[in-house]
C-alpha cells in the first residue's frame, strides 16, 4: 500500500525471516490514524446517551479497523469514515463549542510519539477526510502492483488496472483541494499552527497535484501503446505532467521536509525529472521534422537533454528508494518502458547524423524552452454528505433523567475512568 505501510515487513520462509520491501507506484504520504476519545462525558446533557453511544461507536470501529490492520483494510475503512462523516456533520452543526469540549486525537502509526491533540472539530473533519485520500491512493498503488510477484520483474498492468487507478487518483485529488479550499480556511489561526506537518495547507496541495501528474503519467503511457496518437499529443501530455510535479514541489518545498517530507520530495523529483525527460524527447522528435539545420540542432539539444535527465532520474530513483522508510521502485512501465530505451538510442543515433552541423554553428546550441500548455486536468469535485437525519428526530434530544439513572451514568463514567 505505498509508503503508507512502509515498513520492512518479516515474512516467515523456511523457517527463516525474509524482509519484505514494499513497492511504490503511486506515492502515500503517512496516514494518520484515530485514537479513542471520551466523547460522552462532555456530550452528556446535550444529545441522549443513545446517540452519543453510536457516535462514540461509529469512531472507536474506525480506530479498531486502523489499529487492528495498520490501515491495510482500505475498503472497510473506507466505509466506517463514511458511516461516521455524516453524524460528525450533524455534530459541528448542532452542538454549540464543541471545539472547547473534546480534544481529538490522532497518531502516525509507525511513530506513535507523533501524536496531534486538538480540541477543533475542524480538525476531527479535516482528519477523515484526509484519511480517505490516503485510502485511495493506497488502492491505486495496489492496483498497479500485480499480485503474482513471478510477473514483477516484467511489468504488464492491464488497460482496466489503469483507467480504475486514474479515477481513484482524481477522486483523491478531489478529497485533498477540498481539504485545502473548504477545510483549512475555517480553521483559527491558532489551529493551523497546531496541525501536524502532513495535514499542513502545502502539503495537501502538494499531494493534489501529484495525484494529477501520476494521472497524465498513465495517460502518456496509454498514448504510448496507441498506434493513433501522434508525437504533438504525447508531447502536451508529458509538458502537462512536468508542470503537476513542478507545481508539487513547489508546494511542498515550503513545508518543512525534514523525515517521511524529505522522501516525499524525493519521489516528486525522480517523477519530475522522468516527465522533462519524456517532454524534452517528444519536443526533439517534433523539432527535427523541421527544414532548417536550426531545428535540427536544437532537436538533437532536446534529445541529449532528456537522456542526461533520464540519467538523474534513476540517481534520483535509487535516493527515493532508500531514504528511510526503504522502499522500492517498480521496474520500468507504462511509457517510461518504452522511453529508458528509446530515449538513450535515438539521443545517439541523432547526435552523429547532425555532428557536422554541430562542428559549423556552435551559436545554434542552445536548449530551447518547453511549450507551456494550459492544464487540462482537474480533480473531482467532493462535496460532504448530506447531515445524518437522525439529527432531525427526537431520538437525539437530551431526555429527563430520574435521580437513579443519573447516578447510574455516573457509576458508568467512573468505570470507564
């Protein structure tokens, strides 16, 4: 599941223990995990017990399901955030102060000193939410990952695989700017001081746009194995898949990336680099279908540029890989399958046919600029559900209690203490 579940795991072989380095094809940031909370005492007097023990228990079965699998039961947590979403709406919504009533805690389950504490239900709302994202970028890495590990050396993910990982991906982008746009703006500035680094405004933008470049990465190679698509095509979608991860890296390079931050830059350089190398050898191959010796020359700049940055990427690959948590990179498909080979031979073959116009102007040997396209991807709108109607019932009012059942709760709390 990414880097989500990225530590070395121990697998029993022969009565021996092997360890297992997970695959990374699409990036998890940390998911962050919740922690039991006491919601009845403080809810106590303002909804009815009854209502307050099925919030508390639609929460503890997402803490149980996180604590008990690390996270790997994506689609039964999927489902216990969003059973849970709908009354934690209903909650901000009709009970006054809350953020001064409970202290919500979540915690990265690999490290569990890193512990946020905080009374906001801002929080406890950007917290699933971001939790979903997780989720779904996890099941994309997945499907991209075959089961049969005999067939992993040679990389074949189906045409399916890919179009239900590309939905996830926007769909998660979609989780993440709503985060960014609706969320975090609510929240005091007190709050967001207090958010830990990875629920931080830049990194949520900065894994939004990672999600879309991993996204016109599949569709580039899509491109790639259509007989159709032309060179101008691919070209606009490896641009397009540059600027995503500049715009990544921009975004989170003004987080503090020190840690788990420091491999997350890691992977958004080795993709940006892979993507310029891509967009640099289609604008080479368009470039040399010139008439001039110009284009010729600066085609044949285009083509050893991307075969210098197809080199930097596999430096930059191998760093990723083995910045802490150790993982491993997937060995090479989709149109970088295609590009590791192709890229190098064509940058060869092309810069000994023109050597000569090389040898006459030196002047005309200048890298040209890429073309700048205008973005045509976005992330999947997201919009919260609808309050839990329970809310407009008079099952969660507060009733009268009598002196016994009073003092019953109030054995029951004491218990619970």
């Amino acid at each position: 599941m990414g880097c989500t579940s990225s530590i070395v795991k121990r697998c029993a072989v022969g009565g021996r223990k092997k360890l297992s380095v997970p695959e990374v094809v699409i990036f998890v940031p940390m998911m962050r995990i919740p922690m039991e909370v006491d919601l009845m005492r403080p809810l106590r007097g303002i909804v009815s017990r009854g209502f307050a023990e099925r919030l508390v228990a639609l929460r503890n079965r997402i803490v149980l399901l996180a604590e008990g699998t690390g996270g790997s039961a994506i689609l039964e947590l999927q489902q216990a955030l969003e059973d849970y979403l709908p009354v934690l709406l209903g909650l901000m919504k009709n009970v006054q102060h809350l953020e001064e009533m409970v202290e919500f805690i979540w915690k990265n389950p690999q490290d569990h000193r890193q512990k946020a504490c905080i009374a906001s239900s801002w929080f406890e709302l950007l917290s699933v939410v971001h939790m979903m994202a997780m989720l779904l970028l996890s099941e994309a890495n997945l499907m991209l990952i075959p089961k049969d590990s005999m067939n992993a050396c040679e990389r074949k993910v189906s045409e399916d695989s890919k179009k239900d990982a590309i939905d996830l991906l926007l769909k998660a982008s979609g989780y993440l700017e709503y985060c960014v746009r609706s969320i975090v703006v609510h929240m005091p500035p007190g709050i967001k001081m207090r958010l830990p680094r990875d629920l931080q405004e830049g990194v949520l933008e900065a894994i939004s746009n990672q999600a879309l470049a991993q996204v016109t990465e599949m569709q580039l190679g899509l491109a790639v194995e259509n007989q159709k698509a032309t060179l101008s095509v691919k070209r606009r979608l490896a641009c397009e898949q540059v600027s995503y991860f500049a715009q990544a890296h921009y975004c989170l390079s003004g987080c503090i990336t020190v840690g788990y931050g420091k491999k997350h830059l890691l992977f958004i350089k080795w993709k940006y680099l892979e993507a310029k190398a891509a967009a640099y050898y289609y604008h080479g191959l368009i470039l040399d279908k010139g008439n001039e010796s110009s284009d010729c020359i600066s085609s044949v700049c285009c083509l050893l540029a991307a075969d210098e940055l197809l080199i930097d990427s596999k430096k930059t690959c191998l760093s990723f890989c083995l910045a802490v948590p150790v993982t491993r990179a997937p060995p090479a498909w989709g149109a970088m399958k295609h590009l590791h080979q192709k890229i190098p031979e064509v940058a060869s073959r092309k810069s000994q046919t023109y050597a000569h116009l090389f040898d006459q102007d030196k002047a005309l040997q200048v890298l040209p600029e890429l073309p700048d396209f205008p973005l045509s991807l976005k992330p999947d709108e997201y919009e919260l559900p609808e309050i839990d109607p329970s809310w407009d019932s008079e099952k969660c009012e507060p009733q009268v209690q009598t002196l016994k059942e009073h003092l019953k709760d109030d054995e029951d709390m004491a218990e619970v203490e």
